[in-house]
C-alpha cells in the first residue's frame, strides 16, 4: 500500500531527485524508493557481516549439521 508523505530538502537535492525521478520509470518517488531499499540491503548486509564476524565457527557448524542431516536420512 503507498503512503503520501511530504519532506523538506535542499534546493540542488530537490533538483536532484526530480533530474533522477525523471529517468525513472514511475518518477521521483520510484526513485526515493529504490533508494531507500538500498540503503536497508545495504544495512542489513553490514549486520550480517558484523554478525559472522562476531561468531567466526558458526558457518563451519552450520554446514557440517547440514552434512551430518542429509546422512541421516539416505
């Protein structure tokens, strides 16, 4: 569902996201959007990546139990 939303911004970053919407097929706000999921991906990412890097075993683990898993049940 869209939500209606209103922003302030600067004058060049306002011209920006008009200049970008305009290539844009559905506009300004496709464009705010598709940015805006960039930033969560790119977000989330970085959390995962932190996550591994805090618990540097668990890929190895994880992937022997799927081993040992399938053994199981051939």
């Amino acid at each position: 569902m869209k939500e209606r939303m209103t922003i302030s911004v600067d004058g060049p970053v306002a011209a920006r996201v008009r200049q970008c919407g305009a290539r844009t097929r559905g506009g300004a706000s496709a464009y705010v959007e598709r940015l805006v999921r960039q930033d969560a991906m790119r977000e989330a990412t970085a959390s995962a990546a932190a996550w591994y890097a805090a618990h540097p075993g668990y890929a190895e683990h994880s992937g022997e139990e799927a081993e040992l898993g399938l053994d199981e049940t051939a």
